[in-house]
C-alpha cells in the first residue's frame, strides 16, 4: 500500500491540475489502507494501547482508517470513469456517508464498556454482546459490505463499458472486482460468526484462521487492479527488454568469426569500453562490433578481386564469391600487398547495416566449416 502510495505521489506531482482529481483519491485509498494494515500489526497494535492506557483503542483506528480506506475506493472509481463534475455530484455522497459512519463508530466505542484487549481479528466476535460495542461492529461489518459490494458492482459495469482499445483498463477494473468480492466475502463469514455467538456458538476458528487470509489476499488483489495499468506498461516494458536482450545477444554472437577474421586486418581499431556500464552493455557492444567490421572491410576492399557479373550478396545467402574475396583480402591485406583504394558509399542506417552483416556472417561461417570439412 505505502509502494503504492510513494509511486502515485510521484506521478502526481506532474499531473496537470485538471487530471490530479482522479489521481488523489487512488493516494487517499493507499494512505487509510496502509495504516490500517500498519496499525493492525500485533506489535504496534499491543504497544499503542499500552502507550494511551486504552485496551483496544488500536483496533478502534484499524477500522477508521479501513472504513475511510473503503469510502475512498468508490470515489476513485467514480472518478475513473465519470467526468469531473459529475464524478464529484455521487461522490461527495460517499465522503459524508464515510465521515457519519466513522464519527457514530467513534461515539459507540467510547461509550461501550471497556474489555479486555483482542486482536483485531477476534474483536467483531468478542465484542458481539456487550452493548454499544454490538452496535458499534454491525455498524462497522454493514458499512463495509455495503461500500464494497457497491464499488465491486461499479468496476463491474464500468469494465463492461470500457471501449475495446483500453483492454488494460478494462482488466484492471476486473482485478478490483474480484479482490472486493473476496473482502466481502470475509465481512460475511465475520457477519455469520457474529450473529452465531448471539445464539452461543463459536465460530472464531473461521474468523481468525480462515477469513483473515481471504481478506488479505482480497486487499492485495485489488490493490493489483488499482495498479494494474502501470504493472501492465512495465511488464510490456520489461518483457520488450528481454526480447531485445536476447536478439542483440543472438547477432553478437552471429557475428563473431566474422569479426575475429577481420580483426587481423588492423587490432588497433577495436573499441576498448571506457566504462564499466560501456562493458556490460550488449547494446554498445553490437554498436561497436558493426562499427569495427565495417571499417575493417572498407579497409580490406581495394583488395578484393571484381565480383563476375551477377553475383552479389543477398539478405537470404551471400554469394560465396563474394565471401572468398573477404577471405582473399584479408589475407592480401595481413601479408601487405596494397592496390588502388576505391570510392566507398556512405553506409546504411544502423539497422540495415546490422542486417547485412548478419546474412554476411552467417555465409562467412558456413563457408569456413565448408572449407574445413574439405581440408578435413
């Protein structure tokens, strides 16, 4: 929640004024939802009601802040899909529903009975027949089911009227939907275990060993919705890097007998790195890798012999002649012979360079293991 709450706070800082309403209610949710989750932890929850001598006082502002959290995500929504001004009109339905519910909550707990202290899992159960707290967690489980059973409804109907081109969009608001089915779905088995200890039974194993950990997935699953736009773009992201990691990979290695041949033709023109970062970069090294070899043959091209008439390379196969003239010039070249030098064309952009020399690499290679099957 707070991740969450750190990235949204950096794109809001250059969001433009009249897109940042649909922005801070996302910052508000993760704020309460941190924590009341922060809050929640045995260790702070125990040191907190012994710093303000309050037994339970630290489940008291768990469910504000979760109950401030659930009222923020239906105005987020309500923002994500309607325009400003109308977003605003069913919203602020929702901010005065949230601060009644939290300010009734507050009254009820100050004036029930203080008892022993309880995490704030078993509290709901605990607290189910003592007065004014009876009233103060059917008030606070009612809330909670109605507010994110309507936000799941909502995210429903707007994901079915997202337009085609924001699939991503639509995903998004079908992760919140499951995620908030799966917390009401916890406030029911709560409701269920509530209503049963009326009646003298004990249902707290289903409250504490099995709800809790739907609620929680629930919360990290709709989280995940909220997110998932920016989580999507990343993974694209990361998954483009990997694709381009791999092929720049791949040529590198394509083209090294090639390189390693033509190195001979002059050593002193291999790029040395000048940074670590230069070093580790497949990038950089395939950039200089063509560099090099380019070089290397227009120094090697005034001795390579005219190629017959309709031979020449192709992307599919080069010509072996015109892999033998390589072959043969490098040789002339390392041995010394010169002869009149050759207008040379201005090369191609790097991406047909890159191209060219892998077809080249690729007939050099075969050409060499021709050649030593022969000798063999």
């Amino acid at each position: 929640m707070f991740a969450f709450l750190i990235y949204k706070l950096g794109v809001l800082r250059y969001t433009p004024p009249e897109r940042r309403a649909t922005i801070l209610p996302a910052c508000v949710t993760a704020l309460f939802g941190g924590l009341s989750y922060f809050l929640a932890a045995p260790t702070v929850a125990i040191n907190l009601d012994r710093l303000v001598l309050y037994p339970n006082f630290s489940t008291l502002l768990v469910q504000l802040t979760g109950t401030a959290s659930m009222g923020t995500i239906c105005v987020m929504v309500l923002y994500w899909h309607y325009p400003r001004e109308r977003a605003w009109r069913a919203s602020r339905w929702w901010v005065l529903g949230t601060i009644s519910v939290n300010v009734a909550l507050t009254l009820l707990f100050v004036s029930a009975p203080r008892i022993a202290e309880h995490r704030n899992i078993e509290f709901p159960t605990a607290a189910a027949r003592v007065p004014y707290l009876r009233e103060y967690v059917l008030l606070y489980l009612a809330a909670w089911i109605v507010a994110e059973g309507n936000a799941a409804l909502l995210c429903w109907r707007f994901a079915a009227e997202t337009p085609e081109d924001q699939p991503r969009v639509r995903r998004g608001l079908k992760t919140i939907t499951y995620g908030l089915i799966m917390i009401v779905a916890y406030f029911l088995v709560v409701v269920g275990a509530v209503i049963a200890r009326w009646f003298d039974t004990n249902l707290d194993y289903w409250t504490i060993q099995v709800a809790p950990s739907i609620f929680s997935l629930g919360a990290v699953v709709a989280t995940m919705g909220i997110g998932f736009v920016q989580i999507a773009s990343v993974l694209e992201s990361v998954r483009n890097w990997l694709l381009r990691l791999r092929s720049n990979i791949r040529d590198y290695r394509t083209l090294r007998p090639l390189w390693q041949a033509l190195k001979a033709v002059d050593p002193s023109m291999v790029h040395k790195p000048e940074s670590l970062r230069e070093r580790l970069s497949i990038e950089s090294r395939l950039f200089w890798r063509v560099i090099e070899i380019n070089d290397w043959l227009h120094q090697i091209r005034a001795h390579r012999a005219p190629s017959p008439a309709g031979i020449a390379a192709t992307d599919a196969a080069p010509a072996t002649a015109h892999v033998e003239q390589i072959e043969a010039a490098i040789l002339t070249k390392t041995n010394g012979t010169d002869t009149q030098d050759t207008a040379v064309e201005t090369a191609n952009a790097f991406a047909s360079e890159l191209t060219h020399l892998l077809t080249l690499a690729r007939g050099f290679t075969e050409h060499r293991a021709k050649s030593d099957l022969r000798n063999a």
